[in-house]
C-alpha cells in the first residue's frame, strides 16, 4: 500500500486524494480546523480549473455555481462616471475551449470534494495541526500538536499561505503584506443580473470593486483598497465591520453596487499577501502544492485553478512514472518534472495577477483617468478571448488528457 499524506483539507487536498486515489495510492488528509466550517466567500473557476476536474468521472456535473456569460466595467469616479464597457468575452470563451467561467460558492465546491473524498474512502482528520515532519528510510513522519504521529510513502503540503509543511521544508520565509484588503460579501443577485449572469467591475478613486453571481439567488462581490494591513481568517467579520464598509462612500456606489453592498448576508475581510518564489517545491519525499507553494493573488481569479493545474501535472506525472513513491530516484524524477511544469506558469501568473491589482486600485484623478482607457481598450478589445488563450495556456488549447 502506498499511503500518501495530505496536509490541508481547502479545495486543493481532497481534489488532489480523489485523483491520488484513481491512480492506485491510499491518500489520508489531515486539517487543522477544528470541523468542516463556512469559511471564505467563492472561487470563480475558469476553463483551465474546470477541465480538470471534469476528468474526475461524475464531479464536473456536480459542481455547484453559476456560468457567466459577459461581463462590464463602470467608472465610479465623478469626473468620468459611466459605462467603461461590456462584451461577451465569457460566452465566447465557454465556446472556444468548452468550459464556462463559472462563480462558485466555496463552501459548497468544498462540501462536494469532501464528500466525494469521504465516498471514495479518504480519510480526512479535523483538529489536526501539523508541527513538525520527519523523513526516514523510504518514507516521512508526520507530527502534529495532539500527539499524533503518522507515517506515509510521502507527503505533500495543501496548507496554503501559512503553511507548516513550507516552514519544515525552507524555514519560516517573510511573507509580505502587498498594501492592499478586500472586504467581500455574499449578496442577494439583483433582479436585473438573474436572467443575464456577468461578471461587473467598478472602477473608483483608490477602490475597484467586482461581483459574479455564484447561483441562481446570490452573488459573490469583493472590494479592493490600500489600507492598512488585514490577517486573513475567512471568517465572517462582527456587525462593526459590516457598518464600517456600509457606511463609505463605495456604498453610495452606483451601478448596482450599493445593493450588493446593502443587502450583504454575509461580509468577510482580508489581505493579501505575498511570499517569495522558490526555486524547488520539494526536498527529498516531500513537497508543495497550490498557495503553499505559490500564494496567488485574486486579480485573475487564478488561485483554485492553479492549484487544479499543480494537481494535473502530478497525478500526470504519477501516471507516466509508476512505481514512483517506492522508488527514491523516479520520485525525485517526477517532483523535478512537477516543478520544471509548474513552476515557469505560476510565476508568470502570479506577476501578471499582482499588476492586475496595481493597475485597478489606483488614487489621483489623472491616475484614475489613465486607468479607465485601460479598462476601455481591453473591454473592446477583439483579442481578448486570444488573451484568455494564453493565460489557460497548454492544458485548454491543446485539449489534453489525464
């Protein structure tokens, strides 16, 4: 039996069990929290994401949400308050590479992989927090604060930003607040977006604000400004903090972002942040996936999709070397492929995502005016859908198997 230990239960962990679990090995996951909780807001999964877990039979009916089919882009600021424009770029994506841009309610992608991994038999252990690994002879050591020890062939790190296994692995590392939050909410969908799901960008005078409806009834919105800085818990915030963000002047935001704002259900608030590239992923029999490895911003909708795309390459990898976890040399073998695959594209897109949020939150009329020409261009623009091209990459436009 080759039992492989899985640290993180977010989206990444039971997606990367359930594809383990096809090709032969016994994955057990192990969670910090406490229970399986409602954490987080959504996750706006795009075609490269969604491909992926379509090769998992049964799972891409299941996935929950809502498919965008356009999106707009307003400016909020006085002095060029208006339609910056809107086109159909989503549905013409859906038709070039056969998945949807679709917004997705977190909690309920992540009740499906975990209930999924729990029919498959995947053990997953709540309350669990990793302390401390141990490689020995052909196998690893997992540690964790109750006392628990469990041993595996080997261990791969799903435990985002914060991540314990990263620490074991390269020491503690800065990891750098980026000067910017987001306060999100999940709203009631307004009558005027039910029949005509799309993705809306505000444009304001030091705030950008977007939402994409994540069902039939609600949508999911988020704020971006520079403030100072906000430890992310995913939780919801208390009432003060609902008033706080109710009572700025973005919630006088027109376009029908005021409603969004007003009739929140729920509000949780956060920053970003940001950790240093690494040059390897791995040592020895262990190693990183997804935000662990490379924490990636929200300005493209790319982290759970890149964390699908770390996964592809190792279940592929996997799959083309077996014998793999027993054997030292091909395991080095497939986590050096793993990270010659992956590591090039994360870093590119994690560049490009952070210039994406530079650019939206920007302060000064003229800085604002400049921006909105941006936004103009790129929403007209008959090569956007060429532009999506290359930011799927290989995975979509050359329709590749698992």
């Amino acid at each position: 039996m080759t039992k492989v230990i899985i640290i993180g239960c977010g989206v990444a962990g039971p997606t990367l069990a359930i594809f383990l679990k096809r090709l032969g090995f016994e994955p057990v996951i192990y969670e910090r929290a406490k229970e399986f909780a409602d954490a987080g807001l959504s996750l706006f999964l795009q075609p490269n994401g969604l491909k992926i877990l379509s090769f998992l039979p049964g799972l891409f009916a299941a996935i929950p949400g809502k498919d965008i089919v356009s999106m707009s882009s307003y400016s909020t600021l006085a002095e060029d308050e208006g339609l910056l424009g809107d086109n159909d770029v989503p549905a013409d994506v859906r038709d070039a590479f056969g998945y949807p841009m679709r917004g997705v309610r977190r909690t309920e992608l992540l009740r499906l992989l975990v209930n999924t991994a729990d029919v498959q038999g995947i053990p997953i252990h709540w309350d669990h927090r990793l302390i401390d690994i141990e490689q020995t002879d052909g196998g690893v050591k997992a540690i964790f604060a109750n006392g628990f020890i469990d041993t595996g062939t080997f261990l791969v790190g799903c435990d985002g930003l914060h991540s314990v296994t990263r620490t074991v692995l390269f020491g503690e590392g800065p990891i750098t607040f980026l000067g910017l939050t987001q306060t999100g909410g999940i709203s009631p969908t307004p009558s005027d977006m039910v029949d005509h799901p799309h993705v809306i960008n505000w444009c304001g005078n030091g705030a950008h604000m977007m939402a994409y409806p994540i069902s039939d009834t609600h949508t999911s919105w988020a704020i971006t400004l520079r403030e100072g800085e906000a430890r992310e818990s995913w939780r919801a915030v208390d009432q003060h903090e609902v008033d706080k963000i109710k009572s700025t002047p973005i919630a006088k935001w027109g376009f029908g972002a005021s409603g969004l704002i007003e009739t929140a259900e729920k509000v949780v608030k956060f920053g970003l942040y940001d950790r240093p590239g690494l040059s390897s992923w791995h040592k020895g029999r262990i190693v990183l996936l997804g935000d662990a490895a490379h924490p990636t911003p929200p300005h493209l909708g790319q982290g759970a999709n890149q964390s699908f795309e770390d996964i592809y390459h190792l279940a592929r990898l996997f799959g083309a070397h077996p014998g793999a976890a027993e054997d030292s040399a091909i395991l080095e073998t497939v986590f050096t492929e793993y990270e010659r695959a992956r590591i090039p594209r994360s870093t590119m897109l994690i560049d490009t995502a952070q210039k994406q949020g530079e650019n939206r939150v920007v302060e000064g009329v003229q800085a604002c005016l400049a921006r909105n020409q941006e936004v103009r261009a790129f929403m007209s623009n008959e090569e956007v859908v060429a532009m999506y091209a290359e930011l799927y990459g290989d995975l979509v436009a050359k329709r590749s198997t698992l």
